[in-house]
C-alpha cells in the first residue's frame, strides 16, 4: 500500500452507493438531496459560466467572502472559500496539527474527520456521545477527562451528522469554556447551520471568535452537493495561513460556481429559501420517524440535518440492502468505541416516493 493509503479507505458512502445500485436498492445511504437546486442558483450558474471561468484567488471570489461576511458576521478578510467543506477540513486539519498532537472529537464521528487527522500526522482521540431516552448527550465531563497536554484541538458539529443532534446551549458554553481552559483551537462543522429544527442557537463562533473555525457548505445549504463550494471563517488574522495550505490542493473553488454563490447566497436568505428547506425536511423528518417507530424500530429523534439514527436488533446494513433498501452502518461512524447494537444511519433527504417505497420494503422485513 502507498502510505497514505493506510488511512484513506474507499469512504462509506461510496461503498454504500455503489451497493445500493448494484441491489436496485432506494438510496437512503449517501446524503444527497433528491430536489434540484433553486432556480435561482441555476440561474446565476448560466449567467456565469462563459464569463469567468478562470482561476479566482485562492482565499475566495471576493464578491463571495463579502456576500458569506454580511450572511455570517464575519470580517470578509477572515473568510476562505474552499472546494467543498471538505476541502476547509483538510486545510485546518494540515494546517493546525502536526506529529505527535491530538485531536478530540466526538463518537459517532463523520467519516472524514479521523483520516485528516492522521494525514496530518496527529492522532485523532474520540470521546462518544451518550445514548438514552432523551437522545445523543455530550459527557462534557468524558471530554474533559480525553484532554492531554499534547491536545491541540476540539472538532465538533452541530447540527450533527449522523446523528442530527443539535448542541444545546449549556453543551456549547462548556465545552467553550474547557476549549479556552485549555488553550484548544475549536473547529466547528456547521454545514447543516440552516437546517436545525429546534431553538438551540447554532455558532460557536459567537462564543469564542478568538480560537473557533466555522465550516460551512453551499453544496448543503443549496441543494447543489457537487457544486463543491464551502467555505471556512477563521480568527482575525489566520486566514491566510489557511489558504497557504489549500491554494496546494486546489488552487481555488471553480469560479464561476463562487460567482453563482454570491448572488445566490443573499437571496436565499432574502426570500426564505432556507426556512422553506426547513420546513420540508422537517416534514420528512417527521413522516419517516412515524413510519420507522410504526415497524417497531427504535429511532432516535434528530434535531437538525437530513438525517437519523435508529435501532432495529435483527437489521444489519447489508442484509437490508440486498432488501432493497440502502442505510450507513452505524458502525461506520465508530472507531475508538463500541457501536449502539444494530445502528443505523437513514438519509431522509430523498424523494416521499423512495421514501414510502423504503418504508414497504422494510414493512415485509418487520
Ligand atoms: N461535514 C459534514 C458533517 C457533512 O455531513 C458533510 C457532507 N455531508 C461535509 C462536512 C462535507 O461537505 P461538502 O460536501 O461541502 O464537502
Ligand atoms: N456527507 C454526506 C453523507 O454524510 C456524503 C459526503 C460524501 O459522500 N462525500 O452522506
């Protein structure tokens, strides 16, 4: 094996897609969203392709950082426009550790965060989320205690794939509070900032603007997934040091997807776009729970994003999808720590067809 390759494996939601095709499977394993994009987006991508279709500078389209400033409040200057949240991970993650340092973020844990880790040399060390009636929790204690001298960093999410856990208010002052304690860079994944359901303010950035990197996603704000345009708000200061890393990756975001962006970003917020998309998903949300508990599976009520985990102890991800129906394994998003018996992770962010045709699949299994 190349060495790099030790740590990057196929990811789950490959493996899991190319099953689902292969098994004639509904899709409910890969979260993409099964709705095109608003029009307005498409709009702006006509009127832009054909115009700019060079190289933008590498910390972003400067129409884009002023747009996603206004739209985060947040200094333009600190704003770098990456190729996808993904790419904004892997920068921080080459960017603020190095051998011998680590990381703490919490189990289950999107795939990508462990592999950055290690690509940058640093050990990923994860603490898990707690499991009970009222849902997932953060032992805010069990964090304390995984902290070390060599602990560099605290990666958190919210709202929280898998899970769609949102972090509560007290959750976010404690665990700001032991970040500044001991001296932690926060990275906070926040690509789902407009789809959370409950009151719970989501921005740890507010909290703590001197050491939190926000990560944000147009792909998961805009139904546009592989438009591959994130971005990351740094500290004052910082950003540069950022897009010094990235600009070896990518050089820069396709440009005239960033242009599209720009206009596009103010009138979703404008027009209500997002309440709309949360409003939607909060309907399917509630359908699938209903549907999912109606079969006797334990689902755990998510908070925000376009996802669920649930419990079922006969189900296995790759029985259901030779059943027809493709899920994550909840194993997938564990590593350190032992997986909830038969977990599983549901995208709902797919069609009310698939999704009832998912339902009577799985109806003949219960
Ligand atoms: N973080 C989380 C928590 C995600 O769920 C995803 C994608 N589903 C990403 C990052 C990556 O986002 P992007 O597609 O913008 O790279
Ligand atoms: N983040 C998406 C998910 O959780 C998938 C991202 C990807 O496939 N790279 O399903």
């Amino acid at each position: 094996l190349m060495p790099a390759a030790r740590t990057a494996r196929e990811s789950i939601f490959s493996v899991m897609s190319r099953l689902a095709a292969q098994h004639g499977a509904v899709n409910l394993g890969q979260g993409f969203p099964a709705d095109p994009p608003p029009a307005f987006l498409l709009e702006a991508a006509r009127g832009a392709v054909g115009h700019f279709d060079q190289y933008s500078p590498p910390a972003g389209l400067p129409a884009l950082r002023e747009a996603l400033g206004a739209d985060l409040h947040v200094n333009p200057q600190d704003i770098v426009v990456t190729c996808g949240a993904t790419e904004a991970l892997a920068a921080l993650a080459l960017s603020l550790y190095g051998p011998g340092d680590e990381v703490l973020m919490l189990e289950p844990v999107y795939d990508v965060y462990l592999p950055q880790a290690r690509l940058a040399g640093a050990t990923p060390v994860t603490v898990p989320m707690t499991l009970d009636d009222g849902g997932w929790a953060v032992d805010v204690n069990a964090v304390q205690a995984a902290v070390t001298g060599r602990t560099r960093a605290l990666l958190l999410n919210t709202p929280h794939n898998p899970t769609g856990k949102v972090l509560s208010a007290a959750e976010q002052r404690d665990l700001v509070a032991l970040a500044r304690q001991h001296d932690l860079w926060i990275i906070s994944d926040e690509v789902y900032d407009e789809l959370s359901f409950t009151d719970e303010p989501v921005g740890l950035r507010s909290l703590a603007p001197e050491r939190t990197f926000t990560v944000g996603s147009a792909g998961k704000r805009l139904e546009a997934t592989g438009w591959r345009v994130g971005w990351v708000a740094c500290p004052a200061g910082l950003a540069p040091q950022v897009v010094g890393v990235r600009q070896l990756a990518s050089f820069c975001a396709p440009t005239p997807l960033q242009v599209a962006g720009a206009q596009a970003l103010p009138r979703a917020r404008q027009e209500g776009f997002y309440a709309q998309l949360r409003e939607k998903y909060r309907v399917r949300k509630e359908w699938m729970v209903s549907g999912l508990r109606a079969l006797g599976v334990t689902v755990h009520e998510p908070q925000g994003t376009y996802f669920l985990t649930a419990q079922h102890p006969a189900w296995d991800a790759l029985s259901l999808v030779r059943e027809g129906v493709a899920v994550i394994p909840g194993e997938a998003f564990y590593d350190q720590h032992d997986c909830p018996p038969g977990l599983f992770r549901v995208a709902f962010c797919k069609s009310q067809e698939d999704l009832e045709e998912a339902l009577a699949r799985l109806s003949r299994l219960a």
